[in-house]
C-alpha cells in the first residue's frame, strides 16, 4: 500500500529549469501539488506568474492555484531578470497565449499561510526561487515552521563556489536577509545546492531524446531547454544543462541517490564580495557566535546524477 502523497507548495520564478521541475513534480504520484506561489528572479514577478499558468495549462492543471508574490526582495533593489539564462519572458521567449486565469486572490506569503495552517504539519514548501515569499511569510506567522512538514529549497552553495558571484548562487544573492531568515526556521529543512545541481547534468543527447517525445509536457521541455542548453554550452562549455531545481522533486521521491551533511547554515548579508555566500558551520552542533541556536540544515552534498536524470525523464514520459 502506497503512503499517501506529500503535499507540497512550490515557490517558483519560472524559469526555463522552475518549469521542469513542476512538470516533474506533477508527473509524480508521490506528491501532491497543492499550489504554487511566484516570486521574482529569473524574471520579474509579473512574468513568473504569467508562466506558472501555462506550465500548469500545458500540464492539464488549471485546477491549481497560483499565489503571486514578492516583485522585489527585502531589503534591496531586485538585480534584474536574468534573460542570458532564460530569456527575455523567462521560458526561452516561446510565444503562448496569456493565462485565461486570474491569480489567487491571496498573494503568496498569505497563500502560504493559509493552506498551511489548514493542513497543520502536511504541507512541505519547495522553494525554488528567491526565498522573499516565505520569509514574508515567516514574518507574518513566526509560527510557521512549527506547522510545515518542511521545506526541500534550491538555492545555496555549501561547499563550492557561486554560480552569480564567485561567492554566491542565485537564488540567495537574490534575496540575502529572506535567506538568511529562512536557513533558521525551527523545521526540517534540505538545502539543495549547487554542490550536488551543478553535478546533476541532463546531457545534449538526453535533451535530444525529449524532443522525441509527443506529448504536451514534452512538447514543452523540447521547446524551452534549447536556449538553456545553449547558455550551458556558452558559459560552462558544457553539452547539456546543470538541473537545479528540479532536484529537489528527485530528493522527495528518491532520497537514496543522494549524501548529505547536518550543519546549522547562515548566509552572508554584508555587502561586499560575500554577499549571498551559504555559510555551514563547522560541526553538526550549531557554535557560539553566528551558529548559534541555528537548527542543523541537510545539505545535499553527493548525488548519482545519472540515476535522478532518469528518474525525471522517465517521469516526463510517462505522461
Ligand atoms: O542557481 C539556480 C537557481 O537560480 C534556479 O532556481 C534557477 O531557476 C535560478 O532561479
Ligand atoms: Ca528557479
């Protein structure tokens, strides 16, 4: 008898690889999707959301709520849309209709609150973009965590350099003081960061295959991964692309493929060249000084990429 799925809210900025990592969450039975929540990053705000509703419209889940969210974060200017990455509209500028339908009428953090509160200790948050959202929402409701069943967070860098600055990855540089509140909510937290997503490499030729396949989903993927593919082959001379986000769908439904370290985490919020840096601290036991009273964090530092990039694409196709 299967356990019944986990519900999760996915926080996104999609986002050629955010929308990836929502087919994929909707392509698995092991978790329910309760909703999603958008925030600025890869595009603005106002995009992610326009997105998030025809991923969901191509996926066949017009059912699912979308929660707007943070255009900004807290205590900065946004840096800007990172169009190099995923284009100008954030989804590698294919054209699709406008969404039909309006967002929630609750934004993001409120969302977020409202459907954890009414499914105390259910609800996991994925967060997969700048942590703005659930910060607020942590400021609204200090109580939060205490009613999550946890957050699976893309974002971070423990013990390898950035993918934004040499310090930091982007999800956190986005966003430094939302990071760093969130790294110290009393829940179990899983930070999947670049040290096991820029290990887990989707090949030119595992791309090419889903080209071949007919199906909405992976009409979609087919159309979206060639201008994230060529910004790999550009910057990191790689045939084939880093999977961010979506490793945190692969980590909730197939946990064995990966290592991990306990460490209380804090993140930079100076402004200087750390800004944005995930910081772990020595021990599993959270020391004096910045550490202390941070609960230990799991972070993500081995993974068998060829497992969990089959994992996906044959979750893809199985739709
Ligand atoms: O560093 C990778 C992260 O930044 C991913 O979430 C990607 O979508 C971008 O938001
Ligand atoms: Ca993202």
């Amino acid at each position: 008898m299967s356990p019944p799925p986990r519900k999760i809210i996915i926080d996104t900025d999609p986002g050629i690889d955010d929308a990836m990592a929502i087919l994929y969450a909707l392509a698995a039975p092991e978790l329910e999707v309760v909703g999603l929540t958008t925030v600025f990053g890869n595009a603005h705000v106002e995009l992610c959301t326009t997105n998030a509703f025809h991923i969901l419209d191509v996926a066949g889940r017009s059912d699912i709520p979308v929660a707007h969210g943070a255009g900004r974060p807290l205590a900065m200017p946004y840096r800007g849309p990172a169009a190099f990455v995923h284009g100008e509209n954030g989804l590698a500028d294919i054209a699709f209709h406008d969404a039909r339908r309006a967002p929630h009428e609750l934004d993001a953090a409120h969302f977020i609150i409202e459907q954890v509160l009414a499914a105390p200790g259910e609800i996991t948050l994925v967060p997969i973009g700048p942590l703005t959202n659930i910060a607020l929402a942590m400021l609204l409701r200090p109580d939060l965590p205490q009613h999550l069943a946890g957050m699976v967070i893309m974002g971070g860098n423990a013990f390898c350099p950035g993918n934004a600055s040499p310090a930091a990855e982007a999800n956190i540089i986005n966003d430094p003081e939302a990071a760093d509140l969130v790294f110290g909510a009393d829940c179990p937290i899983v930070m999947c960061g670049l040290d096991v997503t820029e290990r887990t490499v989707m090949t030119g030729a595992q791309i090419d295959e889903i080209a071949r396949i007919d199906t909405p989903r992976a009409r979609l993927a087919a159309q979206i991964l060639p201008h994230y593919r060529e910004f790999h082959r550009a910057s990191h001379g790689l045939d084939g692309i880093h999977v961010h986000d979506s490793t945190c769908v692969s980590y909730m439904i197939a946990p064995q493929h990966y290592a991990s370290v306990l460490r209380p985490i804090r993140v930079d919020c100076g402004h200087h060249v750390g800004r944005g840096k995930t910081w772990p601290s020595l021990s599993d036991q959270a020391h004096g000084g910045e550490w202390k009273n941070r609960p230990p964090v799991t972070i993500l530092t081995e993974v068998d990429s060829a497992a969990v990039v089959d994992l996906e694409l044959n979750r893809l196709a199985s739709v």
